[in-house]
C-alpha cells in the first residue's frame, strides 16, 4: 500500500512463508531532505512475527538487506535479458542500491566500462573510489556529470534513484540497451520515462500484478493512454522457467521494472533471523 505526503513516499509490503513458522512486514519510505541532514533518503524496515503465536519476533533494519535483495535480483534478469556481449555498465544514482547493482552486476557480464552519473559529480566521485575497492576485475570506471554520456554508451542502464520525475531521456537509449529501473516503487515515483517504455521490446518485474499497483514508470504513462497493459510481457519467474522469452535479438531494448518483493524481503529476513538466534551470523 502506497503512502504520499508532500514530498515523501512510502510503502508497505506483506508476505507470509508457507514453509517457515513467520510473516513479516516491510516498510520502505522515501524522504528526499535527509540528504542534507546526512541521514539516508531511503529507509526500509522489516517486522517478522511469529506464525503460531503472532508475536514479534524482530525488527530489522532493512536498507543493507533490501539492497541485497534488490542487486540480486537484477543481476538475474540482467543474466536474463541484456546482450550476453554487454560489457559497459552505467549508473544513474549513487547510494546503496548503485553499489548493490554493481557489485551484482559485474559478476553476470564482464564488464569493461562503468560510467557513474549523479546531479552532485563529487558523490559521483565518491562512488568511483568505492567502486575501486570492489571490483571483482579491472575495468574503467567513470564518473560523469552528464546523464546523456551515462546513457548513450550503456550496454546495460541502472536507475537507482528516488526521482519523481525522469532522470533521462529515452530516446538518448541505443538498440541493444538492457535497463534495469529500481527506485519507483510507488505510482508517484518516476525515474524513467514514457519514451523508454515505449521503446522496450520486453518488459519484466518481480510480480505483474503488483506492478500494477505500485510502479510510477509504468502506471504514468498507462493512465496517460501511452501504453496499454500487454506493454508488459511477464514475471522473471516467468524467464527463468521458459514461459517468457528475455530477448530475442540483439537490437531488442529490455526493460526490468523492480517495484519489490515482499516474498523475497520476508525470506532473507528469516534467513538472517535465524541465523542470529543460533549464532552463526
């Protein structure tokens, strides 16, 4: 359930696990001035409770594990989706998520060239020096100040922001692009535009129906009449199992939309909980 105020969103996800004794809450929120504040502008929190008894069982902090999450997640339709030639990353946003669908990334395609975009070039920079410390092989890294140069040499695009509004323009995309869109996760966030949906040959999420729900890049231009809902082709699930084909050809633009997975932040945060209670952790 989507949740606006002025200027920040938030949203919580629900899920239960049929083979573990737990439920679980995530609340995910999005508060644009903690910038500067020095505080994180995104902060997500999970509940899990007990299912035979509905007592809490803990409370986690939820950013580092969403980030996981999310990185791994990509990463899949990324091996999925993008030309298996691809070999230049770019990222457009430069907090936790970037870092995550780096180093996920990387381990999928041998990457050659990562162009890093942000509106402040010094946190671009920033991102540059993490980057160095966590590469898994060599490769060029470049910070730019200019989202056109990010998104014109992408062989695969990240958007990794908390923007309400696009952070590029589709038709700078070239054939072949694979993207992976993962900060609008509420109808009123959009990072990408009409433009770029309507050029995606192929377009995946974690869940057709809650994308429906909750992904601003998607939803905007449906209720602007600029798609219609078979825009969507399918699940990852769906590729994974041969329901739905990825890509078909190399010119073929791709597009993964996360909105999250309330099935999969609930699972690792079992995992990490149970891990905690016996002390393995």
């Amino acid at each position: 359930m989507p949740i606006r105020g002025e200027e920040n969103v938030g949203q919580w996800l629900v899920a239960n696990s049929l083979d573990k004794p737990y439920f679980g809450m995530k609340f995910s929120s999005v508060f644009p001035k903690n910038r500067e504040l020095g505080l994180p502008v995104t902060i997500s929190k999970i509940s899990l409770f007990s299912a035979e008894t509905g007592v809490i069982q803990a409370m986690l902090d939820a950013d580092y594990l969403t980030a996981i999450k999310t990185g791994g997640s990509a990463a899949v339709a990324t091996d999925l989706m993008a030309r298996k030639d691809a070999t230049v990353l770019s990222i457009i946003g430069t907090g936790l998520q970037a870092y995550s669908q780096v180093l996920a990334i990387q381990e999928v395609r041998k990457i050659e060239k990562l162009y890093v975009y942000d509106l402040d070039i010094s946190r671009a920079q920033n991102f540059v020096k993490m980057i160095e410390t966590a590469q898994n092989r060599p490769y060029d890294l470049i910070a730019t100040n200019s989202a056109v140069e990010c998104v014109t040499n992408a062989d695969i695009l990240c958007t990794c922001t908390a923007s309400k509004v696009p952070v590029f323009s589709g038709k700078d995309l070239k054939s072949g692009t694979h993207i992976n869109a993962i900060g609008s996760f509420t109808p009123f966030m959009q990072e990408i535009d009409a433009e770029t949906v309507q050029r995606a040959n192929k377009v995946i999420t974690e869940h057709v129906e809650g994308l429906w729900d909750a992904a601003g890049d998607i939803l905007i231009p449906y209720n602007e009449g600029k798609i219609t809902k078979d825009k969507v082709t399918g699940s990852v699930g769906e590729v994974l199992v041969g329901r739905v084909v990825g890509r078909e050809n190399d010119d073929e633009i791709t597009l993964y939309e996360s909105v999250g997975s309330a099935v999969l932040d609930i699972a690792l945060a079992i995992v990490v909980y149970e891990q905690l209670s016996t002390h393995q952790l």
